[in-house]
C-alpha cells in the first residue's frame, strides 16, 4: 500500500515518518520523501491512528491526487536545490517534467490551482532559503553560491534576493534575526 506524506522534506523527516510507522507496527517496505509503500495493507483504523500521530509530528497524510503530485514536485525541487549543483542554463520545466514524466503546463496548472504561488516563485523562494543558510555558514563566497545555485551572476542573485526579502545578503549577514522559514512553510 502506497501512503503519500506532505512535509517530509529531508532525511531527519524520513527518520521521524519510519519511527512512527515503527512505533504502530506498520512495516515499511519503501520509503521516500513524501511517499511510503508498506509490507501489507493498513486498516481504516490504523490508518486514522497513524494521521493523528503524523499531524502531531507536523506531517500530514495526502489523499487526492493534485496534492499528491504537488508533493512529489516540492520534494523534487528541495531536493535538486539542496545537491548545490544547479546548472546557470538549468530549466526548471524540462527537469520537472523529466523527473515526473508529465507535461511541465499540466505540473504547473496543478501546482499554482492548489498553491497559490507559481512553481517558478516556488523554485525562486526555496533558492533564496537556501542562500540564507548558505550565507549564515559561511563556506562560500556570494559568487561561490551564485554559481552553485544556477544564477547567472552574483547581481541576479543580490536582486531576487533584496526582492524577496527586502535586504541585500550583505545586509542579511549582518542581521542579529535572520528569519529563516523552514522549508515545507514556503
């Protein structure tokens, strides 16, 4: 049996979905961010049981289709952006539509009906989440993560970054609060 999660968007979230699962006794036959595959059916009980243990946990179990596919749009998203190996002629529509085998206008009808965000902002926001982190580690140069994060030069980055959270990274360095969203409240 197939049970989509919303919210598992590293690897400490898929620890904290198979303790869990582990803890009701469930056994996990698969288990990838947003998507679990169980040994045997599970019970409309136990079912009912395990989303009131994930939404206490800050997941939450999906059952339409739409948020489903959402789901596995995010996860691909987080999980391009945080390999820090994004390409500056990288298209976000033809890697969605390669890794889901789906129409990128279809992806993106579906995502924005139910998101209210476009899948470009989506991508945009997550970037700038991770140049923040990136920034408060100080590993890298802003030219460093530039390139790292597909921008095709340091001002593009320092322009959606201002625009998205109205101070220059250098100014965000400085800051003494660095408001940063996890990422599945974006």
């Amino acid at each position: 049996m197939k049970i989509f999660i919303k919210n598992m968007v590293c690897g400490r979230c898929i620890s904290a979905v198979e303790n869990i699962f582990g803890n009701m006794n469930i056994k996990i036959k698969n288990i990838n961010l947003g998507e679990i595959e169980t040994e045997f059916e599970v019970s409309y009980k136990d079912l009912q049981s395990l989303e009131k243990h994930l939404t206490e946990t800050g997941f939450e179990r999906i059952k339409d289709s739409a948020h489903q596919l959402i789901e596995k749009i995010k996860n691909q998203i987080i999980v391009k952006i945080s390999e820090l190996d994004i390409d500056e002629n990288f298209l976000l529509s033809e890697f969605l539509s390669s890794e889901l085998h789906k129409d990128y206008s279809s992806l993106s009808k579906t995502f924005s009906q139910n998101e209210n965000i476009t899948l470009e902002q989506f991508f945009i926001l997550q970037k700038i989440e991770k140049v923040k982190e990136l920034l408060l580690y100080n590993e890298f140069t802003l030219t460093e993560i530039a390139g790292k994060l597909g921008y095709k030069s340091v001002q593009h980055l320092s322009s959606q970054f201002r625009n998205s959270t109205g101070f220059t990274p250098t100014e965000f360095k400085k800051l003494k609060v660095h408001n940063r969203k996890p990422l599945d409240q974006l």
